[in-house]
C-alpha cells in the first residue's frame, strides 16, 4: 500500500510546495497555472511522437545494418533509455522553436 502511494505523495507534494513558492515568492499568478498544464500536456505529445519516430528510424537503421552487414544486429539496441530523454529534449526544442515562429 505504501509502495504504490509513495510516487504519487511525492509529485503531489513537490507540486504544491513548487506551486506556492511560485505563487508566494514570485508572484506567479495562479490563473495562468491552467495555461501552462495545456503548454505541458503539448509536450508531453512532442515527447510521445518524438518516442515514436525515433523506434521507427532506429529499427529502420537496425534493420538496413542487418541487410548491408549480413550479419544479425539485435533490435534491443533500439531500447536505450537514453532515447526517452533525448526525445523530451527534441520535443522541448521544437516546442520552443514553434512558440518562437509565432511571436516573429
């Protein structure tokens, strides 16, 4: 019982301590807090496509590789975690770079 609350005790709780030093410290209005879940859940989309494209080119590569080299290349390559985190990067740039085509 107390394993599968910890994670969610956690998140809730830095969320509130975050939201009221933001609100309290910063003056960060809390109406804006709506606007910025929506911004939050587009990159959470960008991560997920990102996630995506980037399984679909790595079996691809995997694949070509098997086909040139003759020889059996694992398709657990593909299955870094490191390739989680370089997609939330992707997906933050390109949001960025979307927000910033607009304002120009």
């Amino acid at each position: 019982m107390i394993e599968e609350a910890f994670v969610p005790a956690v998140v809730i709780t830095s969320t509130a301590v975050g939201c009221w030093i933001a609100a309290r410290r910063f003056g960060w209005p809390l109406r804006r807090l709506g606007p910025a879940s929506g911004k939050a859940l587009e990159c959470v989309g960008g991560v997920v496509l990102f996630c995506l494209l980037n399984a679909a080119v790595g079996t691809a590569l995997i694949f070509a590789a098997r086909a040139l080299s003759g020889r059996f290349v694992s398709l657990h390559l593909g299955a870094d975690q490191s390739l989680l985190a370089v997609s939330a990067l992707q997906a933050l740039v390109f949001q960025w770079w979307r927000e910033s085509s607009r304002r120009d």
